[in-house]
C-alpha cells in the first residue's frame, strides 16, 4: 500500500505539473505557489489539481490495491457489496454531529501547543491555496467542489484509511479499537496540516469507529462527505470563510456538553450495531 500511494503520488505530481505547462506556468512559479504561497494561480487550473490529487493519489492506488490482493472479492473486502440501511446512516451522521464538542475539545488542546514557525507557515499557505479552491460564484462552481472536497476525498480518503489501512492494522494487531487510533493519526499526519491535528484525530477516529460498528465503508464515506460538504455549503450560502466558521461558531464547552456528547455517541453505537445485526 505504501509503495501504491508513493507511485500515486508520482502519477499526481507528475500530473500537476502537465496541467501547469499546459496553462502557461513554469515549474518555479508552480512551486512558489504550492510551497511558499508566492503568487496566485486561477482557481479553475488549483481545482484541476486537487482533481487529480484525488483520483492518482487515493483511488487509483486503493483500487490497485484491491485487484492485487482481492481481486473479485475486492467489494466484500472493502466493505461495499452491500448499501447500508438507512438506520445506520442516520445514526452515522448524528454520531457526526455528537462529536463536534470533543472535536472542539481536542482543537482547544491544539491550539494551546506550540509551533514552531515554519508549521504556521505551511498552515497559512495551505489556508490561502483552500480559499482560492473553495471561491464558489455559481452553483455550478458549489457543485464542482462539492465533488473536489466532499466526495471525492470521501471516497478517496477512506478506501486508503478505513477501507484498507485499518483493516490491515486490525488483523495484525487483532485489536480493533486500536487499529481505530492509530490509523486515525496516520489520517491527521498525512495533511500535513498542524493547526488542526488532534481535531483531524478525533475526526478520524469518528470515521473508523463508524466503519467498526457497521462493517460498511459506505457509511464513514457517507460521513466524511456529510462532514466535508456541510462546510462547503456553509460558505456558499453565507459566505463565512472556513476559518471563521471554525472558530466563530464554536461554543463554550463544559462537562455537561462533554458527558452529553459521549452519551449520544454511545447511543448511536448501539442503534447502529443492532441495526447491523437486524439486517445481517
């Protein structure tokens, strides 16, 4: 899997640079933009990026994955022959919106570590370069990046992490909560983004437990889009930026917020593994 997300990672970057010559931009200009954040690119040509980012660097290696190591079998081993219930989903996307607070907790925890400079660099270049993705004036442009930040890395994403990752973990560890934690970190590292580690841990941690009690990875792709294309939404119809629907929206946490959210959680565990069993 390493070796097929590296050479995936190739196939993009080399992609990325095709689609740069192609529009008229040097190499230099290319890597002023992606690393130091010197320059603007139009948002059409960092869309066409992220597209292909998505496709060579996600899915193409998990489905390579698959046919190496699964190969009919590859929908039953993913988790995919069978579409969850509609229970399950519901339940899913409530556990979603019942972890936001320990989200917000773990962001509190983030936000209170130092960093060193060049990680709060890093962090503003990529907030720059997401700003110019997600500028949406048409509902045709919210619909593109609904596909290119919700749908995609939905399934990107979790056919890598959850579909694979954890699974593997799972079955040489035999320990699923476990195998939950640490391809949750795996998750949060792989963005390199800093300011939003244990927020992105927690997060995924939500999208493998979900995958734990369901035994479906329609379900925490389901929720990664749910969770990826409500803050698109938000910023198309109110034209909040990202970083302020984070930080302006939050609201002041206690331990009744945390028992409550903990207590939900374990509800929605119970009505998605009965459901799981209901329908077989």
């Amino acid at each position: 899997m390493i070796a097929l997300l590296g050479a995936g990672t190739l196939l993009a970057s080399l992609g990325i640079v095709i689609i740069a010559i192609v529009q008229g931009i040097d190499i230099q200009s290319l890597m002023a933009v992606l690393l130091e954040g010197e320059g603007d690119f139009p948002k059409e040509l960092l869309r066409g990026m992220l597209w292909v980012q998505a496709i060579a660097g996600f899915i193409l290696p998990a489905f390579m994955f698959a046919w190496i190591f699964y190969r009919k079998n590859w929908l039953s081993h993913f988790g995919l022959a069978k579409i969850p219930s509609l229970t399950i989903c519901v339940f899913a996307i409530i556990a979603l919106f019942a972890a936001y607070p320990l989200v917000q907790l773990s962001y509190e925890v983030n936000a209170a570590l130092p960093l060193p400079e060049w990680m709060t660099v890093m962090e503003d270049n990529a907030a720059e370069i997401l700003g110019d993705i997600l500028a949406m004036d048409s509902v045709g442009s919210f619909l593109i990046t609904l596909l290119l930040v919700a749908i995609l890395p939905g399934i990107g994403e979790e056919l890598v992490f959850r579909g694979i990752l954890q699974r593997q973990i799972q079955a040489w560890t035999m320990k699923p909560v476990l195998s939950v934690w640490i391809t949750a970190i795996i998750f949060s590292a792989i963005h390199m983004q800093f300011e939003g580690f244990l927020p992105r841990v927690a997060l995924g941690a939500l999208l493998g437990f979900v995958y734990l009690w369901s035994n479906n990875l329609w379900v925490p792709i389901i929720v990664h889009a749910v969770n990826n294309g409500m803050q698109v939404a938000i910023l198309y119809f109110t034209g909040v930026d990202l970083s302020d629907v984070e930080q302006e929206t939050t609201m002041p946490l206690n331990a009744w917020i945390i028992v409550g959210s903990v207590f939900v959680l374990y509800l929605c565990y119970n009505m998605i593994t009965k459901s799981r069993q209901k329908d077989g």
